[in-house]
C-alpha cells in the first residue's frame, strides 16, 4: 500500500482507519476509541441519582427514628390532687354515719330508778338537763358521759353500781335532754358509746 494513502476497516464492529504508512508499519487508530457508548452512559447516569437519593435517605433517617422513639404524651400533672367524681367518692367513703344506736324507753326508766336510789342525795334530776350541764358536755359523746359517772359516781364508792347500771343511767340523761328513746338499749361499752355525740344538747 503506497505511503499516506488511507484505508477504512471495522474492527469490532466499529470503524477504524490506519494512519500514515511509516516505515511499512500502520497505526490504527479507533475513531470512537475514546467515546462512551450511550447506554453505558445511561447506566452511570442512573447510578449517580439512586446514590444522591439514598443519600437523602441517610440524611432523613435520624430524624424519622428519632421521632419513632419520642416518649407518649404524658398527662400534666395535678399534683396528686383527686379530680372531682374521685374526690366525691371519697368524700362519701369516708363520711361518718350516723349512730345505729339506741335507748329504749325501759332502760330509761330503770336509769330513773338507779338515780332515785343512788343519786338524790347529791344531786337533783334538774341538774342533768340545766344550762350549764349543756354547756359542759355539747360537745362530748354518751361515751364520756359513762366514763365520768362508772369512775367518779357514787362520790363515796365510785363504779360500785355496776356498768350495766350507768348505761341505764346514761340512758335516762338523754331522755331528759330531748333524745327520743328507740327500740335498742345502750351497751355497756365507753368505746361504743362513743359513737352517740351530745352535740344535740346545743341547740
């Protein structure tokens, strides 16, 4: 082939030209040796956006997982305080009843009786039911009342008339004082009697 003629061939498939001819040897040089085919292009192309995305995943994601392990909401605190249907309950939980307790009309009279027989000589029945004996014991209980007369009364034997007598006893100063008699009788017992309030004997 005389030198600095040009000839075209294909190798691979792609087009090539040798250069000048030069001491009976040929440089081939690939006319698109250097070109990126278009579909690699594509695929490199598609590589850098998936990686700029999960990199906008990474960045996002401390905050999602951060959210994801917020603690729940916590009520505002009342500082213990009930609220009101609570406090109504307790309320009615723990409001005292009412005495259960009783005298009966009997039991007055024998108390009557015990006073006539242990008690005129000292005292009178008018003395149980006066001003001051209001003023003194409204605000004590028929408890306080037993105790007074089972450890103090008579003055010259105390506790010698025995405790069912001095229920019978307290029995008869309430009715004197206006409490209206039952269908029970009051114990002998200071700790149950405690439960009858003379507070009644203010008004």
């Amino acid at each position: 082939m005389p030198t600095g003629s040009w000839t075209e061939r294909f190798v691979g498939g792609l087009p090539v030209r040798p250069a000048l001819h030069h001491l009976g040897t040929f440089k081939l040089t690939q006319r698109q040796s250097m070109m990126i085919p278009s579909k690699h292009l594509t695929f490199a192309t598609l590589m850098a956006l998936a990686g700029c995305a999960g990199s906008s995943a990474v960045s996002q994601g401390p905050s999602s997982a951060a959210d994801a392990a917020a603690p729940p909401a916590v009520p505002a605190d009342t500082g213990g305080a009930p609220s009101t249907g609570a406090a109504a309950a307790t309320g009615a939980d723990t409001a005292p009843a009412s005495s259960a307790l009783s005298f009966s009309t009997a039991q007055a009279d024998r108390g009557r009786n015990v006073f006539r027989s242990n008690c005129t000589e000292c005292h009178y029945s008018s003395e149980l039911s006066d001003r001051q004996f209001k003023f003194k014991w409204r605000r004590r209980t028929a408890g306080d009342l037993f105790d007074m007369m089972a450890t103090q009364m008579p003055e010259d034997a105390p506790g010698v008339l025995g405790l069912e007598a001095y229920a019978d006893l307290v029995a008869f100063v309430l009715r004197l004082n206006g409490f209206e008699p039952g269908s029970g009788e009051l114990p002998a017992d200071e700790a149950l009697l405690e439960s009858i309030s003379l507070a009644p004997l203010g008004n």
